[in-house]
C-alpha cells in the first residue's frame, strides 16, 4: 500500500465580521508541491500575498 499527498490551497481573506472564506482548490492533475499548484492555481486567478495569504479569485 502507498500514501500519496495531494496539496491542496485555502483562500485566506476573513471578512469585517471574521469569517474566513471557505474556498479551497487543488489540482486535478499531480502536483509535486505547493509552489507547483500555486503557479497552476494563479493562472486562474489565485494570488499570494507578500505577507503569506493566499486569496481565491473573488478575493484577490
């Protein structure tokens, strides 16, 4: 039996009232780490803050 990892990004913007969003996104194909699905996912429009958030396209 094998273990795979499958990265997976969270959309990181919380709201005035401190709701954080619950968008989330992965590959549908394998990614070998979080900065190859960071390029894959910025192509549709994900952004990474300088201060390290992640924000989904509604958001960034």
């Amino acid at each position: 039996m094998t273990a795979g990892v499958i990265p997976v990004i969270r959309c990181d913007h919380r709201d005035s009232d401190g709701e954080q969003c619950d968008r989330e996104r992965g590959a549908p194909v394998h990614m070998p780490h979080h900065r190859a699905l960071r390029a894959f996912l910025r192509e549709q429009g994900w952004r990474r803050r300088r201060d390290g958030r992640d924000l989904c396209p509604e958001h960034a």
